[in-house]
C-alpha cells in the first residue's frame, strides 16, 4: 500500500530475517510468541506495519512496511534491541545459554508489488514445514 507524509509517496515494504546466536533453537513456543508481540509493539511505536511475522526454532522472518526516512536498519536494530532485552528478562533460559540473542547480522530485501504476496505466502507456510 502507498503510503502519503506531506509531497512524499512511498511503497516500501522489507522481507526481514535475522537468527539467534549460534542458531540455537529457543524460538518455539512461548518464547516465539512473546517474541511476535514484542515486535508488533515496536512496530507500533515506530510507525512500522508488519505484514507478516513468522518465526521457528532459530529463526524470524517479516514482511514490514517502513518509512524510508526512518529505515529498515533503524527497524531491525530497534526490533532486535528490544526483544533482545526483554527475551532475555523475562526467559532465564536465555540468559544462561547464550551471551546475547541474535547474531550481529539480518537478511533484508525490498519486495516489489507483484512478489509480495509470494513472500507473504513463503512466511506463512515455514510455520507449516516446523510442525512436519
């Protein structure tokens, strides 16, 4: 969806992935659920819509709208500061097994209009090849 701020008009959406450190496989579960709302929450906070969140064992993959004058690397730091901190108070597990949570590095491409639904789909079924 085009979005309007004043003379600008963008269509930015990201397919975003990080992993956690080591690609140990906390993300299951309660972890991973807490893990979605915590980035809906910033995405709340940062003007972001998730289109899209997904995430597996090691794994978190969105599809995000985002303002180019604010960034997808200012998203991604924020969203993986956060629930980095948070996960890692409210998990012990966490912070006895791993000396922070996600790696240093993220995945992002820009999605066109015509290949977004193909993403969109793509998140959507890696929660079906974790439960297979």
């Amino acid at each position: 969806m085009k979005k309007h701020q004043g003379n600008v008009v963008n269509f930015c959406t990201y397919h975003v992935v990080w992993v956690t450190k080591y690609r140990k496989k906390y993300l299951a579960g309660e972890i991973g659920t807490r893990l979605k709302q915590i980035c809906r929450d910033v995405a709340n906070e940062c003007s972001i819509e998730i289109k899209e969140i997904e995430c597996d064992g090691d794994t978190i993959r969105l599809l995000l709208d985002v303002d180019p004058q604010f960034g997808v690397h200012k998203a991604v730091k924020r969203m993986k500061g956060i629930s980095s901190k948070v996960l890692r108070q409210e998990f012990a597990i966490l912070r006895q097994r791993l000396p922070t949570l996600w790696t240093n590095s993220y995945f992002v491409c820009t999605v066109g209009r015509v290949s977004s639904a193909l993403v969109r789909q793509y998140i959507e079924l890696q929660k079906e090849r974790i439960v297979h």
